[in-house]
C-alpha cells in the first residue's frame, strides 16, 4: 500500500485525499493551523464552483435537494466548454489557453460529480446568480451551485468523505522540510519534531498571500497593504520548500485574486464570523453604480461585464489608486438589487439626500472633482435604453472618455449611499509546473520523484483574472489528478 502524505487541508488537499484513497492509498493529511483555522481558503469561500455543463439536466445529481421546488421555476441555461474557454481566453492578455487552463475546463463537470458521487452536494446559488424575470429565476454568468453552508459546508462534506474512506489528519502540525535523497522525496519534517516517510508527498498548502514579502516581491510594492481576505497561513511553505529542490516557478507571479473589500475590515477575514457573513466584507455590486477614487475620478468600467468576470480585477485596479481605496456610488433605485453584504450590520457607508451633501462626505476624495464626474456620467447615460440586471442590458454612457458600458443609471433618487472599499487579496497565480499525473516538474521538465502538488500551488490557471467560482474548481481538478497521481 503507497503512503501518502499531504500539506494542506482545504479544497484541494482534500481532493487529492480522496482520489488517493479511493486508489487504494494510505492518506496522512498535515495541517499548519489548529483545528478551527484548518481548511485553508476553502472556508473563507462562498462555496461556489464554476463548470461546464450543457443543460439544467446534467446539474440535477449534483443537487442536494433535487425536490426544491423553486427548480421547475428556473432557467438555468447552458455553459458550455467553449463558453468557460472564452471565459478564461478573456482573462489571458493575449495568451492562447494553456495546458492547465484546458484540463480545468475538459475535466471541470467530471470533476465537480465525482465530488457529488461522494455526497458532496449543491444548491443552486439563486440569491446571488439569478434575478427573478417573468416569474422565472433566470441564472447569469455560468456560475451556477455552491455547496449548502458555502465555504465551510464543502469543506465538511470533503473531510467527511476523506475520513469515511480512512483517511487520517492532524491538526497543528505544519510541513517544514521535504526528505530528500538522489532527487527522491521520500517524507517529510514537521512543526512538532517529527520525521515521517511516505512515498509520495502532495503540498496542497496554498499560494504566498498571506506573506506580505512574497506579495511585493512578486506582485508588486503596493501589495503588502492589501487586506488578505483568507487564511492567515498561506505564507507560501509549500513554494519555497519545493524551490529548494529545484522546482519549476511557473505562471503569472504578479497575478492574484482580488476582491472590492469594506476598507475598513479586519485582516483574514474573520473566520470566528458564521458562515453566511464572511463574505459580507465583500463589496461586490459596483456594477449598480459607479467607483471614485482619491482623485474623485471613474477608473474603471464599471458594466464591461458581469460582476464575477470583473470582480478579481476590479479588486487589483483599486489598489493600484491613490491610497489603494475607493468609493462605490448607488442611488435608492438599486437599494433592493445591492447583495446583503451592504446591509450586513459590520458594512461601512455614508448616506445623503442629495449627491452634494454626500460627495461631502466622502473622506479622501477631491469633492470638486468628484462632483464634476458624477454630473458628466449623470448627462451621459443612455435614457432610451431599458435597464435589465439579468443580461448585458447595453444601458450605457456616450461622449465619456471612460465609458460605462451596461447597467449605467443616473443617480436621481434620494437617498444616496457611498460605501468606501479596498482590494483583498484572496489567493495568488504564480506556482509550481505539475505535470499530467500532478508531479512538480524540475528546472528541465522532469518529475521531482515523489513531489506532487495541487491547488494554489499549480501555476498557469490564470492569468489576468478569474471567472468567479474557477479557484475551487480548478483546486478540485488538480487535487484529483496529483491524488491519483501520488497513489500510483
């Protein structure tokens, strides 16, 4: 029986558990932090996972209730892989789709049902992903289940499929050096003391972005002062001790996920929260209405698309600003379509009557400037267009040098709220090279033998940005593939 031993307890590591055992493997899992704090990123998720799949059929054994009666009512579309390809081709700055970016996609449905056929389930993500059109609900964006409980729901049903196959962990027991001998990984040394052999060892202990060094070192010098919306133990153990040995850096170093984050919010992300509000720090409907920053200037185009293709953009544009902060804008008109997040009871905003006595109160913010912008946009949005949040509505502006392209309203209806945000780092792009099996490739493409890797770990995903719901997808793909991979 092959020993396998992995870093790392999140989405990925447990992946990479399941398919070893279910190989005929022994798992030993090794986790950094103690049992609260165990699961790496995968807790701090909405529990969102992208994947290609070409009818609302092929969703229905993937559900946890399949009885909902809400699913006779809903149109749940298709996304297709060529749709999820030019997803990711739109994130790719001219790149063509590499290896990794097509095994994400190919293996993506695969993938998420063999998770299912484990008992781990879905629910259709209606309060985020669909608007109600018709009397129907009507999903946009491709992103269409998250796991019940989000985040912390699919970790559960992950480590409880782990543990029913027989897999073992640890808690506060950090990897810290790989064994070694003749370019063989045969084990590994831990935080306790311990030196424990294995045949194969899988890091599945996360990117660098919880290391404010390895942020301005490779992303840039404005990085160290980004909230880190995850896990304070990704500090990137896993990158450095594979570097050490001679493996291949791969991928976009100084690309990362980012989010519009409450400017004012705790580092980490608060996991002592329940569930269903961490992710109330995020401040992610931007595109119901405008940004400002510093300069009291529009930077970006707020309607280009779809929030979950431009929100881990937008969350690195902000922190490319004056001061790395900004202000999103809204008029009552879009109160009711502004997610929960802006009304969770830690939200920080500011509310006026008028735009002139809220511009006022917009802290950091040339007021001048600021009230000039939201006058041009005001003068500039199209009126003979219907505003429609479940399609690309082409509601914009004309004769402004920075277009807002869909959804654009003027703000005419009292009261006004302006909510002050920052980015928030969720995981890094750069990685090690894994070949087809999940083996860490060296500096001349050859296997490290006995080193595996998988899911922050893994370069070459993405690149400029993500689609929502693609990180726990493609941590799930690769924890598979370098499970299997270890056990062989």
């Amino acid at each position: 029986m092959k020993r396998v031993i992995i870093a790392g307890s999140g989405n990925a590591a447990l992946s990479a558990g399941i398919a070893a055992l279910e190989r005929g493997a022994s798992v030993l899992m090794l986790e950094k932090a103690d049992e609260a704090m165990s699961g790496g990123n995968t807790k701090y998720t909405a529990g969102a996972m992208r994947f290609a799949y070409n009818s609302g059929d092929e969703l229905m054994p993937l559900l946890k209730d399949p009885e909902d009666p809400r699913l006779p009512q809903t149109d749940f579309g298709s996304y297709t892989q060529k749709k999820f390809e030019a997803d990711l081709l739109g994130f790719n700055d001219g790149r063509p789709l590499s290896e990794e970016q097509k095994t994400l996609v190919a293996e993506s449905y695969e993938t998420v049902k063999w998770l299912a056929s484990h008992d781990v389930k879905f629910q259709p993500i209606y309060s985020r992903q669909s608007f109600k059109k018709d009397g129907r609900h009507v999903f946009w964006g491709g992103l269409t289940l998250a796991s019940d409980n989000e985040g912390v729901g699919l970790f559960d049903q992950e480590l409880a499929a782990f543990k029913r196959l027989g897999g073992e962990i640890r808690y506060s027991c950090a990897v810290t050096e790989l064994v070694h001998e003749d370019g063989v990984v045969s084990g590994v040394k831990t935080s306790v003391g311990e030196t424990l052999s294995a045949d194969a060892v899988i890091l599945a202990c996360g990117g660098f972005e919880a290391s404010e060094s390895l942020r301005k070192t490779h992303i840039g010098p404005n990085w160290d002062k980004a909230k880190v919306r995850g896990t304070p133990h990704n500090t990137g153990d896993g990158l450095v001790m594979a570097q050490a040995l001679g493996a291949q850096d791969y991928g976009l170093f100084a690309g990362c996920h980012a989010t519009p984050m409450d400017l004012h919010m705790k580092d980490f992300g608060n996991l002592n929260l329940p569930a269903g509000e961490r992710k109330k720090y995020r401040k992610i409907c931007y595109f119901l209405g405008v940004m400002l920053n510093a300069k009291g200037e529009r930077f970006v185009d707020e309607g280009i698309n779809f929030r979950n293709y431009t929100y881990a953009q937008f969350g690195a544009a902000i922190m490319d600003q004056p001061d790395h902060f900004a202000w999103q804008i809204f008029d009552a008109k879009v109160f009711d379509l502004l997610y929960d997040e802006y009304t969770f009871h830690d939200a920080h905003f500011v509310e006026a009557d008028t735009l002139p006595a809220l511009i006022a109160e917009l802290d950091g913010v040339d007021k001048e400037a600021a009230a000039r912008t939201l006058e041009e946009f005001n003068e500039a949005v199209s009126s003979d267009i219907p505003f429609d949040p479940t399609i690309l509505d082409g509601k914009g502006t004309d004769g402004l040098a920075l277009a807002k392209s869909n959804w654009a309203q003027a703000f005419d209806t009292a009261p006004f709220r302006a909510y002050p945000v920052t980015g928030g780092i969720t995981f890094t792009y750069g990685g090690l090279k894994v070949d087809g099996t999940g083996a860490v490739l060296a500096q001349d493409d050859t296997p490290i033998s006995g080193l595996f890797a998988c899911g922050e770990l893994v370069g070459g995903v993405f690149y400029n940005g993500y689609p929502g719901g693609s990180g726990l997808t493609s941590g799930a793909v690769f924890g598979r593939r370098a499970g299997r991979g270890a056990a062989q």
